[in-house]
C-alpha cells in the first residue's frame, strides 16, 4: 500500500538584526495586480532628427548617398555583422538645411546608429558632420518642440 506523504511545515528561521536582537524572515509580499502605471513603456521604434553640415558650402546629397554612407559608417565600425543586425530606414532626404529624419525598428539599434552617425566624417570625399538633434518614440513626439 502507498502511505500518505505529509510535508512538514517549515518553521521560520529567527535572524539577528543588526542590533542583537532576533527577527523573523518575513514572508514575500502579497502579488500585486499590474496596472497601467507600473508597466514600462518600450517603444517598439525610435525616430531622429539629424543635422548633417558640410565644412563649406556643399550640395546636400541624394538619399541614395546618404543612406549607403550611414551603411558604411556602421559597418566600418560595427562590422558587417553588426552593420546587418543594426535596422534603420531613412524617413525624408535631406533638405536645404541638412535636416533629415531616420527610423530604427529597435530602441537597441539607437546606439548603433547614433554612434555611426556620429563618426561619419565624410560623404564622398567632403568632409561633414551629423548631430542627432532629437530622438523620440514616435513622429509626433518628434514633431513637438520642447
């Protein structure tokens, strides 16, 4: 025959406190239920704003030029297996003033991104800067000025 398993309940253990005297492990806390204000927002994409100036006064390039540069910065400095995982699409060429807009699919790609943007010297031989003006989860966030 099989005899009933009983488990015996486990005492609490007393601990010293720092002051000498005995406490008792306390119990975990009760579950809360999740609510609107404790979870975390992750936005699933990030938009930037980025400057691009050139040291004289140079034509702005096409977007074509401009994405494979950004291609070629992350890869030089991320390698062509960083340079593939990292996923970006230019949003709008840029304008006159050298504004344009780029997307990554993932806040992780954000840092790459910005670190190739920041290290791209030059675009076809002129030399040029890019400075990430705005990041934001969304175009609307984007669009607001504050």
């Amino acid at each position: 025959g099989f005899f009933p398993l009983e488990i015996p309940s486990i005492p609490k253990i007393p601990m010293a406190s720092a002051d000498g005297e005995a406490d008792e492990i306390m119990a975990p806390p009760p579950e809360r239920k999740e609510s609107s204000r404790s979870r975390r927002f992750r936005p699933t994409r990030c938009y930037l704003r980025v400057q691009l100036t050139f040291a004289g006064q140079e034509e702005m390039p096409s977007a074509t030029i401009l994405e494979a540069s950004i291609q070629e910065a992350l890869q030089s400095h991320f390698g062509s297996c960083g340079a593939s995982k990292c996923q970006w699409s230019l949003l709008s060429p840029p304008a006159e003033s050298g504004l344009f807009l780029l997307k990554t699919t993932t806040p992780e790609h954000l840092q790459q991104l910005r670190a190739a943007l920041t290290l791209l010297t030059r675009i076809q031989r002129r030399r040029c800067r890019m400075d990430v003006l705005a990041v934001a989860p969304s175009l609307a966030a984007l669009a607001c000025k504050r």
